[in-house]
C-alpha cells in the first residue's frame, strides 16, 4: 500500500506543524491587499532549502492555498481583493458584509475554498499527467479565444448598462496597452513618462480601482463601515453548510473550472473566480441578486480560485511548465531541491511527489478551522475600529502594498491615480469591475492574436488558425452560449413572469 | 405636466468622455509599427462605437442615471488630495516621514467624533503603533526595500 505510506509520511508532527504554520502565514500574508499568493510563497521560500524536499513542498503548499484563500478577507470586509484572485470575491462578499452578513460570507469563503482545494488536489493526484497533455495543446490562438471568453464576462459585471460595462472594458484593455509592448516591442502611449515604460501592474490598479473608492466614500459620512444583523452569532457555520450544500452544483462546477483553468499556463486565480463567477450567475435562478450579495457568486469565485492550486501544480509537476506564478517559485524551490520535474516525477521520485500532494490535501483540510478562527477575529477587528483609524490604516496597507509589488514609488501614483479616476467613473456609471478585466485579459488577448495573425498568415490562412483548431472552435462555442444563454432563459421564463404578474395588476 | 425627460446626463457626458478617449487611442497608434497598432486601434474603435450607442440609448431610452453621491465632497477631495500627496511625497521625503503625516491627515479627515486628549493620545498611539509595526515587518520580515528619501 503505497499511497497510505505517503499519507502516513505527509501527516508526521513536523509535516503538521509545517501545513499549520505555512496556512496562518499564507492566509495573514493573502489578507494584505498588495501582497499576492506570489509573493507570500517567494518570501517564504528560502525558509524550506534546509527541509527535506517533501516538508518544504508540503509548506509551500499550504502558503500557497492559505494566500489564495486570505484574500477574500480584504475582499469581502474592504471591497479590496487581498489577491487578484479574489476580484470576484468582492462582487458579492463586499454587500453581504456591508448588510451585516460578512461573517456568514468568511464562513462560507473558507468552506468553498477548502472543497476547492480539495478538488484541485484530487485532480493532482488522479488525473496529473492526462491533463497537462491538454494543457500542452492550447497554442497562441486559444489563448486569444480564451481571453475573449473572459471578457464575455463584462456581460455579467456590468450594472445596469451592458454599454458602459463594454466601455470600462474596452478602457481597461487601453490601459493594459500602454508600455512596452510584448510583441514588436513598440512604446505605446506613454507620453514620454519613462514611468509608464513598464506599464500597468495589475495589483496596484486593482488596489488603486477597488479600494481607493470605497475610502473615498467611507470619509464622507459617519455612518459605520459595515454593520451588523444582530449581536455577532459566532461563525454561523450550519448556516454556510447549509448555502453550501444547497449550491452543491456551483461549488463542483466552480472547482473544476478553478483545476482547468489553473492547468493552462499563465492564467491562474483571477481568471478563475471570475469565469466561474460569471457561469454562477447565467446559470443561478437568482441570478438578478448578483451583485448585491448573493452567496451563490462568493462560493464560486472562492473554490475556484483555489482549485487553481492543485490546477496549476499539475503542469509545474508534470511538464516543468508553471500553471499560475507561485507555482514558478514553487519550481525554482524543486529545482534546489534537486527535484527535476517532468512525467518521470511521478514514478521516480513517487515518494516526494505524492507526500505533497497528501501534504497538500492536509494542509486544505487544516485551513477550515484555521480559517475561521482567523476570519472571525478579523471581522470582530474590523468592526470594532472607528473609521479614524480604520481609513488611515487602510490606505497605509494600499500604499505599502502597491509599492511593495515592484518597490516602485511609481506603482502608489499610479495606484492612487487610477483609484481617483475610478471613484470619478462611479460617478458617470462606469463601475471599476470591467476595467479590471480588461487589464489583466488585456495582454493575453493581445499577445494570442497577434502571434495567432503571425502564424496563420506563415500558414497560408490567419481564419483557419482562428476557427478551425478543435479546441478553439470548442472556446468559441462556449463564448456564443454563453452570450446567448441569458437571452434565451429570459425568453422561456418572460411567460411565467407575466403570469405572475397579472393577478398583481 | 410635462417637462424635460429624465435622462442620464452624467452616462452620456462620460460616454462623451470615451469618444474623445477612443479618438486620441486612434490617433496616437499612427506612429506604431503594424503589429504594435493591430490591437489598441481595433479596440479604439470599439471604444468610439460603444460610446456613441451609449450615448445614444441613453438619448432614446430616457431613464434615471447614477444617483448624486451623498456626504461630504470637501472630505473626499481631502482624502484624495492626502493619498496624492503621500504618493508623490513617498519618494522625496521617505517611507515612515511622508506616511506619519498622512496617516495623521487621514485621521482628522475620516474622524466625526469630538476630539479630546484622551481619544487624540489614543489614536496616535495606535498610528505609531500601526506605522512602526508594518515598518518592521516588511522592511525586515519581508525584506521590503521601503524607500528613505530626505528623512526617514
């Protein structure tokens, strides 16, 4: 029996201790906006070289799914997403808590997350090698068409005007224009502001666009930053078992988005929570309660995003190829470990291997009561700081966090200008949300259609590399039903909504 | 009684905005090389298409737009105004210099209680405490190069 020699090496004292500290440190450090799962695993790395090479997987591991996880905290208390990860998190988990509901929403953040993992790891351990040989075919153009799906999503972030979503969108994409540009190397619109050669950095504009708003807003009246439903009630986890279990369908859909999209190189957490985000709401019979605090969309942006850990460690185990960014570092700390990853991993290094991926399933397993011990403290904390301090010491962790991305000065302006910018954009109706898309889909697009033009036009016909390869044309499928899906349920539901108007009338 | 239709001015002033927006796109991508103009210049037309259908659903289809936002402007500005200037001040005066100031700025603009010398003494404790703490750990638990500029 093999695996239960694995199981019994991953669950030693020392294993433990490692998952249990390696979750308290991933989750604090997740729970600072500017601080990315990345970098929670980078800073921490050099403190695994003396483990055995297992041990300081298993910790990592457990940094990884803690980080991934302690961002929805700032994005369900804040409205600012601790990770990009958790953009899709502050959608839903922000109005809950703002109704007084934000415990019920760190409940249930941290039971989608940790069944999440668990579906990301399962997968890591069943199906490793076959899905990085999907992974492996997704070329330039699929890239492209996948980006394209992600900003379908526009559709179900847009409040109100579907119009002024496109807008933001299209806004966003320019935005992620300027800088150097990644193919051909053209310097775009930089307005000779050597500042902007690098670009934007996506944390701090998602810092600058979410975060900075809502202090504006929160200094301009005395009303108290979140409220309660009642005296706090404890962790209301019978409560969240029961909005979990009843969303049973979203948490699996959702998990297996979070592992698919985890294994494709490059697209990691943010990408995620928002695809499953917006299939949660097209296929939610609430889904007009989308945006103002509907569990159904925080539970699939949570165990999405860290389904995406056991995802994006399938294509860094099998194929050397890291599915999200800490799982770059996680690879650079194999390799000195003297681990080589590649298909053989597997079968020549089995003992290593499969003490993480047990490791990792412990240190999920871990992260529920870790997690709501954490959580609660954290909204009991929140609640109770006047806004005196509470604004001040928010905008001091944008800041910190913004600079702390590149230890760039200019990455605060930046984030600060673009905060500024977005509370004007409220103003005129233009919601943050689809401007954010577009910067981080921005690239991807870009990158894929440009290479994707390049080698259909060596082949002979660009229309044949856009839409004749399998997996495009099964992308493209998928983005027409999911634009036209919507139109065709309200159709077959605008009958029964008639019936149960008339008698009103 | 009939009077001018509810429209929402403010989205159409911002699609406006967008135009001019999408237009400057288009015609800064003149200089670009093919490959580097292929991409912002399609979507600065989507841009310009966009924001001309919005402008115009919002002239044909009459509705309420965003809701005038309530509170204190002055104190918004003043919040604004202080991140801005701790922004740009980062650099030239440092890190714990430029973010003592700020935080005590943010402090009086946010608070709405009566200040006595209790809750002041409090709440500078509390932002020394915060400041220093978040110093210490990302300049020497993570290693954060935080920048010293003319003071600290």
């Amino acid at each position: 029996m093999p695996q239960l020699d694995f199981l019994i090496s991953a669950a030693t004292p020392f294993n433990l201790l490692l998952a249990v500290a390696g979750v308290v440190a991933g989750t604090v450090i997740g729970a600072l906006p500017g601080l990315t799962a990345t970098m929670a695993v980078a800073v921490l790395v050099p403190f695994t070289f003396g483990m055995p090479p297992a041990s300081g997987l298993i910790a990592l591991g457990a940094i990884y799914t803690g980080a991934i996880y302690g961002g929805a905290y700032s994005a369900i208390l804040l409205n600012t997403p601790g990770t990009p990860s958790a953009i899709a998190t502050t959608f839903e988990g922000y109005p809950m808590a703002k109704r007084g509901d934000g415990d019920l929403a760190i409940t249930l953040a941290c039971i989608a997350s940790v069944v999440g993992g668990l579906v990301g790891a399962l997968f890591l351990l069943l199906l490793a090698p076959p899905l990085a040989a999907v992974a492996l075919r997704f070329g330039p153009v699929e890239y492209f068409w996948l980006a394209i799906f992600g900003l379908t999503l526009i559709a179900s972030l847009s409040e109100g005007s579907l119009l002024k979503g496109a807008l933001g969108g299209c806004l966003g994409v320019i935005l992620s224009t300027i800088g150097t540009a990644e193919v051909g190397g053209d310097i775009r619109y930089t307005g000779d502001f050597k500042s902007l050669l690098g670009g934007i950095e996506v944390v701090p504009a998602l810092i600058g666009l979410y975060c900075v708003p809502v202090l504006i807003d929160m200094v301009a009246t005395a009303d108290p930053h979140l409220r309660l439903k009642e005296k706090l009630a404890g962790y209301r986890l019978g409560e969240a078992l029961r909005l979990a279990c009843g969303s049973k369908w979203n948490v699996a859909r959702s998990s297996l988005i979070g592992t698919v999209v985890g294994i494709l190189p490059g697209a990691g957490g943010s990408i995620a929570s928002l695809v499953s985000y917006a299939e949660a709401r097209r296929s939610s019979p609430r889904s007009a309660n989308f945006g103002h605090g509907e569990p159904d969309g925080l539970i699939a942006s949570e165990s999405a995003n860290n389904a995406t850990v056991g995802g994006g460690l399938i294509p860094t185990l099998v194929l050397g190829i890291p599915g999200t960014p800490p799982d770059a570092v996680i690879l650079g700390a194999l390799m000195v470990q003297g681990v080589r990853s590649g298909p053989a991993l597997f079968s020549v290094q089995s003992q290593i291997v499969y003490t993480f991926i047990y490791g990792l399933f412990i240190a999920t397993i871990l992260m529920l009561p870790i997690g709501l011990l954490i959580g609660r403290h954290a909204f009991r904390s929140l609640i109770a700081i006047p806004k005196a301090i509470l604004v001040p010491a928010v905008a001091f962790l944008t800041v910190i966090g913004a600079y702390a991305v590149q230890n760039s000065e200019n990455d605060v302006l930046q984030m600060v200008l673009l905060g500024i910018a977005g509370w004007g954009l409220s103003r005129f109706g233009f919601s943050a949300s689809p401007i954010v898309l577009g910067l981080i889909l921005g690239p991807i697009a870009e990158a894929g259609f440009v290479q994707g033009t390049l080698i259909g036009g060596a082949k002979g016909s660009v229309l044949a590399e856009f839409f004749t390869r399998p997996i495009s044309v099964a992308i493209i499928c998928l983005i027409v039903l999911s634009l036209f899906y919507p139109l065709v349920l309200q159709r077959k539901r605008l009958p029964a909504m008639r019936r149960q108007s008339g008698p009103a009338q | 009684m009939s009077g001018r239709p509810n429209r929402d001015w403010r989205g159409i002033a911002g699609a406006a905005g967008f135009v001019l927006i999408g237009a400057a796109v288009l015609y800064f991508s003149k200089d670009f090389s093919r490959l580097g103009a292929v991409f912002p210049r399609t979507i600065g037309w989507a841009m310009v298409l966009f924001a001309l259908a919005c402008i115009l659903w919002a002239w044909l289809r009459p509705g309420a737009g965003v809701e005038a936002a309530k509170g204190s402007m002055l104190r918004r500005a003043a919040l604004a105004l202080a991140m801005l200037g701790w922004a740009l001040l980062l650099k030239v005066v440092g890190f714990l210099a430029s973010g003592a100031v700020a935080f005590v700025l943010l402090m009086l603009v946010a608070n709405y209680d009566r200040w006595t010398p209790r809750r002041a003494l409090g709440y500078l404790s509390l932002a020394a405490a915060l400041l220093g703490g978040m110093y210490v750990i990302f300049r020497f638990g993570l290693h954060v190069p935080l920048p010293a500029g003319a003071l600290i």
